[in-house]
C-alpha cells in the first residue's frame, strides 16, 4: 500500500508541474500574440498612412506644378500630340498612312 500511496504522488507530482509548465507557455504565447496583434495594428496605421502619402505626391496639380516650375516643362501644342494605339489595325495598308 506504502508503494502505491509513493507512486500516486509522484504521478501526482508530475501532473502538477506540467499543469504549471503549459499554463506558463500558454500566458507566454498570450503575450507574445499581444504583441504581434499590436505591431499589427501599428502596421495598418503606418500602411493607411503611408497611401495618404502617396497620394498626396502623385496628385496630378502638384506634378504639373513641378514639371511646370522646377522642370521648365509645358503641355504641347494640340498639332504636335500624335496618339499611338497599341492594336494592330485591321488594314495593312492603313498602318502606311501618315497621320495628318
């Protein structure tokens, strides 16, 4: 009986440290997904904040405003714009016409 009772607390024993050991992982893989649910959420801030970024540089005013001031750069003339389409024309021999 003596032995029993030994072996009983050991097992006993036992299942008592590994109830300890894995509510210990458990609270520290609580923390750690915290964490990255944190960073996740900072990430989304920085992501919106940075598309807001990028479409404030690439409006189209601001642009033609550099081009216009810092590049010295103007919109052409009406005559000297040609429009190129990336089709092939039906007609072999209309793709040997000039444009007018």
């Amino acid at each position: 009986m003596t032995r029993i009772n030994i072996l009983l607390t050991l097992i006993l024993i036992a299942c008592a440290l590994s109830v300890v050991t894995s509510q210990h992982k458990a609270r520290k893989l609580f923390v750690e997904l915290e964490n990255e649910q944190a960073l996740a959420r900072r990430l989304t801030v920085e992501w919106g904040q940075l598309q807001l970024e990028q479409s404030t540089w690439a409006m189209h005013t601001r642009v033609e405003k550099i081009a216009t001031e810092e590049l010295h750069m103007r919109l052409p003339d009406a005559s000297r714009v040609q429009i190129i389409s990336l089709t092939a024309p039906a007609d072999p021999a209309a793709s040997l016409e000039t444009p007018k």
